[in-house]
C-alpha cells in the first residue's frame, strides 16, 4: 500500500497505539484522535514528535470533522471497553458507540475519506454455534435486558453502519473483530490483568512452590483464544493494507486455553501452584469461544507469538505496578 495519511481514533489506548507505532513504521503520515478517557498519552511516548495529536471526545462532531480533514483512511478503534462498563454504564457504552460512528461517518463523506476500518469485536456473536468461529456466524443480541450487551449490541450497530452507511460513499470500509488481545499496558479491566496482579499479591504471602486457594468466576471450563498485541498488530496491518470492500475479519490466535488453566499458569510465573476454587459465572458469560482466521491466513498472517511465550512478561509487567 502507498503511504497514506491516516486518522486512528482511539489512538492513545492499548490496541490503538500498536497500530499507530506500525503505521509510522511503515512510512504513513498518522493523526490520532483521543480524549485520554481510557487512553494514556504516555503509550505515546517515543512517537508523539511524529503524529498530528486532536484532544476530543469521538462524540464531538466539529473535532470529529477536524481530525478527518484530509485523510486517506479512517481506523476507527474510539470506544468504550471494558467489563465493568459494560453493566455499570450501558447508557455511555451505546451514546459513544452510535454519536461516534455517525461522527465519524459524516466526516468521513464530507472530506471524501477514502476508506474506513472499523474495530469490531468477538462479542457481536457471544455464544457462536460453532468454534473456531468464522465471520459468517449470526450475529445476536440474546437478552436486551442484560446491560453486558450495550458493548457487543454497540458493535453491531457499528458494523451495520459501515456496510449499508459509509460502504454508499467511500471506496472501502472494511471491519475487523479483534479476539482477546493481550500485552502490557492492556488496561486493568480486563482477565489476564485482574488474574495477574490477584496472584501476585497472594503469593508475596507464601514460600516458593505453596499451593494456593484461588477463586475465579465459572468452573473454569470455558475457554478463550488469546493473541499477542504484536501478532495482532501483523493482523491488523493485513487488514488495512489487502482487506476487501465490505469484508469482515476476525483478527486473533485460535489456540484455546480454559479459564481454569490460564489462572493455573498465571499462578505459575510467581512460583506457586493453584487450587482454582470455581465460582458464579457472571450472566451472559460465553461457554468458548476461539476465532477461525482463514480469511487472514489468505492475506499472508500467522500468529507467532504462542500464550506460553507471551503470558510471562506481560504477567511480570502488571506484577510490578501493584
């Protein structure tokens, strides 16, 4: 792909700011657009020299209009994420979703932006019929009244927007569902984290090689697919560079782990064992859930980085900052 200039909104948080390092280092001029409500200027750190920086909130037409003025393309990461929002402000989750993409698609067609990628997500199908799952699924909402649904009903909302909204006036929009990326700095709302920093604290308490009690929510059955920011990013960067018009990808590393035994090997890194003791499952709680990633795999990408060899240091990093 030619050098292009690009908006990444939400480009101060996690995934946000991977993507807008490997955009710069592939030789793209880079704007980022943030309020700082969950990003961090400091992920920035090394690279800000080199971006066009807008402070605002997605949901502020006239800054939207502002950062979109004169770009090529539109990665549209702004959102709202994390569990705990989810059930404690559905109302914020849904009003940055839909202002944000209107926003953002309005922009987008008074500037004559070329293409928009949008940052989706796994929870637009929540319990999939089949596993690893491809993009072709149903996408559901299965129970309104649930406020766990605000993010992943969000979601959908936006997808739909991009293919019979944007799709009418620009000449690509293609979406992306990220599965459970992790990595330093992901933010604390979030398994790997909550696990890691619990661990941490229990077995500064104990000898080397104790056996702990150690509670998580669920029996410890169900399952997830993690992938590394950095093969993530490789993904993401596919994405944007081959991805088709009005094309969904799922962006992720199908290699399943149970809940149970990812808490185990977190415990693991601090050099004890675990005695998982189960829990209540919170409502609307997926079973498993793993990507199918062969129309990624078409476009050139292989995860490289396993769970065995990427969990440490992330585990160490969150470790530190208790």
């Amino acid at each position: 792909m030619s050098k292009r200039r690009v908006l990444v909104t939400g480009g101060a948080g996690f995934i946000g700011n991977a993507l807008v390092r490997a955009l710069l280092k592939a030789g793209h001029q880079v704007a980022v657009l943030d309020n700082m409500s969950r990003g961090d200027s400091n992920r920035l750190e090394g690279v800000s020299s080199e971006i066009d920086f807008f402070s605002g909130d997605i949901r502020d037409a006239e800054t939207v209009q502002e950062a979109c003025r004169g770009r090529d393309i539109v990665c549209h990461l702004a959102y709202i994420n994390g569990t705990k929002f989810f059930y404690e402000k559905p109302d914020l989750v849904l009003d940055v979703a839909v202002r944000g993409m209107l926003n953002v698609m309005d922009a987008c067609r008074a500037h004559s932006v070329a293409d928009l990628i949008l940052a989706s997500s796994s929870e637009v199908y929540q319990s999939p019929p089949l596993t690893p799952t491809p993009e072709s699924v149903p996408l559901i909402v299965p129970d309104p009244l649930n406020p766990r649904y605000s993010y992943g009903g969000g979601k959908l909302i936006c997808e739909l927007m991009t293919l019979h909204g944007a799709a009418r006036h620009m000449n690509r929009v293609v979406i992306f569902r990220p599965h459970n990326v992790y990595g330093s700095d992901m933010g604390y709302e979030h398994v790997i984290p909550e696990l890691a920093m619990r661990a941490a604290r229990l077995c500064a308490k104990m000898p080397s090689d104790s056996a702990i009690d150690f509670a998580i929510k669920g029996d410890g059955n169900q399952t997830r697919a993690f992938v590394h920011v950095q093969d993530f990013t490789d993904g993401l960067m596919k994405v944007i560079e081959q991805g088709g018009h009005k094309e969904i990808y799922h962006i992720g590393n199908p290699e399943e782990i149970s809940i149970a035994e990812l808490a185990r090997k977190i415990v693991a890194c601090f050099g004890c064992k675990a005695n998982i003791i189960p829990g209540a499952a919170p409502a609307g709680e997926t079973a498993r859930r793993a990507p199918d990633i062969s129309k990624l795999r078409a476009l050139g990408y292989y995860p490289r980085i396993p769970l065995a060899q990427g969990l440490g240091d992330v585990v160490r990093w969150y470790a530190e900052r208790i």
